[in-house]
C-alpha cells in the first residue's frame, strides 16, 4: 500500500509535467509509473483474491482517494489558517485600540499635568502673599503694642509726677493758709517756706513756671522770718490754687486721652488679631490645595510614564505582530496555490485516465500477462502521444 501510495504521488508529478507541457521523457515516465502502478494494483489484487476493476480503473480509484485526501488536507490547513488569521486580526485591533486609547490618555494627562502645574505655580505665588500678609500684620501688632506700651509708660510717669506735685500743692496750701497772719508762729512760717519749696522741687519738668512766678517763689521761699509775710502769703496761695486747679484738670485730660488710646489699641488689636486668623486659615486652605495638587500631579506623572511606557511596548508587539501576519499570509498563499496546484494536477490526472480512450489505449497496451511480471516489452508510444494530445488539448482549452 505504501510503495502504491508513493507511484500514485511520482505519477502525480508526472501528470502535472504532462499538464504544463513537459518534454517528451517525463510523458514517458509518467506512463511507465502508470504501467507499474498497474502492475503493483494487479498483484496487490490478485494476492488478496480481488481482482476486481482494471488496472487503469484501480489507478483512478487510487488517485480519487488521493484527491480526496488533498482536499480534506486543504479544509484542515485552511481551518487552521483560518483561527490564526482570526487571532491575527482580534490581536492586531484589540492592540491598535489600546495604542489609541494610551495616545488619548496620554493627551488627557499632559493637559492634566499642565493644568496642575498651572495650579500649583498660582497656589505658590497667592500662599507668598498671604505670608507677606501675615508678616505685616504681625508687624503692625507688634509696632502697636511697642508704641502702646511706651504711651502707658510715659503716661503714668507723668501722671505719677503731677500727682506728686499736687500732693505738694495741696499741703503748701494748707500750711500757707493756717500761716498766714500777725499771730502765726515762726515754726508755721518757717514749715510754710519749706512746702513752698517742696512743691518748687517736685514740680514736673514739663511744667514751664513764668518770669514772674518764679521771681515770687524763690523770694518767698528765701524771706526771712521778720519779713513781711500776709500779703505775699496770699499772692503764693492764690498762685498754687491755680496751679493745682491746671494740674488736676491735666491729670484728668491725661487720663481720659489715655483711655481713650487704650481703646482704640484694644479696637486695632482685635481687627488684627481677627484678619490674622482669616488670613492664616486662608493660607493653610491654599496649602492643602496645594499639597493636594502636588500629589495628584506626582500620580500623573507616574500614570503618564506608565502609559507611554506600555505603549511602546504595544507598538513594538503591534509591528511584530503584524509583520509575522503578514509572512504568515504570504506563506499560505503560496502553499494554498501549491496545494490548488497539486489537486488540479490530480484532478487532471483522473480526468485524463477516466476517458473511454485512454481505457482503449491502456487496454490495447497493457496485455495480459504484464501485470505479473511477463517478459514482453512495453511500447510507450502510442499512450505517450496520448498523453501530450491530452495535454495540448488541456492547455487549449
């Protein structure tokens, strides 16, 4: 069966050599395969008790299985070829799609990226400004306080010396007015020159004494015990009423512009202190948009470098994928012509030996007898011619 199978498949050859138009020694080759094959299909016939059909008969029998046997290899090759085509074409679109959904998205994150970056740079500059901001205010609460302190402080020491003074003047006052008169003792004169000079020495340095006054104190307070006393006595009381009078209404303006600066301190202190908070809360809101934006621009990048880097890797696969295909096609279509090639041939072959000529000519040709291995010699000739003719004829047509 084997050594019949590998005749059918040199007869094969031969007849598509026929076919094409061959030289004359592949016609005769191709007749002496079919001489033999005979040979072959009688023995093999008759050693298995059928003999049944003739020999050129066995031969298209054989070559129809072979046909047969093409055609149904072609249907398996073209399945397969065909669930290979198929992935090609899922993998190569499902790959193109997901390079044009990595090329969108790498536009989507650039402009992300960009519009972060924008963000970020505004968010730094407002959050500079918002430091600058609290540093003035800061500042401005600082310089108040200073500014506050130093009123208050120069406020109570010169409160602290005209309430000296006044003590002073209301002691001389008194002391003048129980020494005033023919009977006053010496010790009351003398204790009235000393609270005259006290009040000229605890008089505070921004009180600025007239010509006049002065001339009148450092007299009275340089007199001498037998001096005339009364009438000058009245002139100085009369002269410290007045000045106890201007300084007590000057403690008292003092004290009211003094509380009157307190509260507008107090008034500055708090708007300060409320628009520091504003401001602070301002700012560490844009430093949480900001550190919030900054991470989400640390994860777009890191996505975009993923997905350019994935995409390369899609694009190398896409070309490799493509181009193997590609080869893979032209590969089957050269086998799939050969393949057509080698049924038609057969096909040929058949056609060439299935008619009620060549059964005439192979009749008259093959005796009896040959098929066992006789002595007689073949003449080739006439099937030869036969065989061109029906080429011819087929190449013609």
């Amino acid at each position: 069966s084997r050594v019949i199978t590998f005749l059918l498949l040199k007869t094969k050859s031969s007849v598509l050599s026929v076919k094409h138009g061959a030289d004359t020694e592949a016609m005769k080759c191709a007749f002496a395969l079919l001489c033999i094959v005979a040979a072959c299909s009688t023995e093999t016939a008759v050693g298995s008790g059928q003999g049944t059909g003739s020999p050129v008969e066995q031969v298209v029998q054989l070559l129809t299985e072979l046909k047969s046997q093409l055609e149904m290899d072609e249907k398996v090759e073209q399945q397969i070829y065909d669930k290979f085509a198929c992935w090609c074409e899922k993998t190569t679109a499902r790959k193109a799609k997901a390079i044009e959904d990595a090329q969108a998205s790498l536009r989507r994150l650039g402009q992300k990226m960009l519009k972060l970056k924008g963000r970020i740079a505004t968010l730094t500059a407002e959050i500079e400004e918002l430091t600058a901001d609290i540093k003035a205010n800061k500042d401005a609460q600082a310089e108040a306080t200073a500014l506050r302190e130093k009123e208050n402080a120069e406020w109570q020491a010169e409160t602290e010396e005209t309430k000296q003074a006044l003590t002073a003047l209301e002691q001389a006052i008194v002391v003048l007015k129980e020494a005033t008169g023919g009977a006053a003792l010496l010790q009351e004169k003398t204790q009235a020159r000393a609270a005259v000079k006290r009040v000229i020495d605890v008089l505070p340095t921004s009180v600025m004494l007239k010509p006049e006054q002065e001339a009148l104190l450092s007299e009275f307070t340089q007199s001498r015990e037998n001096s005339k006393y009364t009438p000058q006595s009245l002139t100085i009381q009369g002269m410290l009423r007045d000045m106890y009078e201007n300084f007590a209404r000057s403690v008292q303006e003092a004290t009211n512009t003094e509380a009157t600066k307190n509260r507008n301190y107090e008034e500055f202190m708090e708007e300060k202190a409320k628009e520091l908070a504003e401001l602070e809360a301002e700012k560490a809101d844009k430093e949480d948009k900001k550190t919030k934006a900054e991470e989400a621009l640390a994860d777009a990048t890191q996505e975009y470098d993923d997905t350019e880097a994935q995409m390369k890797v899609d694009i190398e696969f896409f070309d490799e994928t493509k181009k193997s295909c590609k080869a893979k096609h032209e590969e089957w279509v050269e086998r799939s012509n050969l393949r057509e090639e080698e049924i038609e041939g057969v096909a040929k072959a058949i056609e060439i030996l299935s008619t009620d000529e060549a059964r005439e000519l192979f009749g008259s040709s093959i005796k009896a007898g040959k098929e066992v291995k006789a002595d007689d010699s073949y003449d080739t000739g006439t099937i030869t011619s036969f065989l061109q003719k029906s080429a011819d004829t087929s190449g013609e047509g």
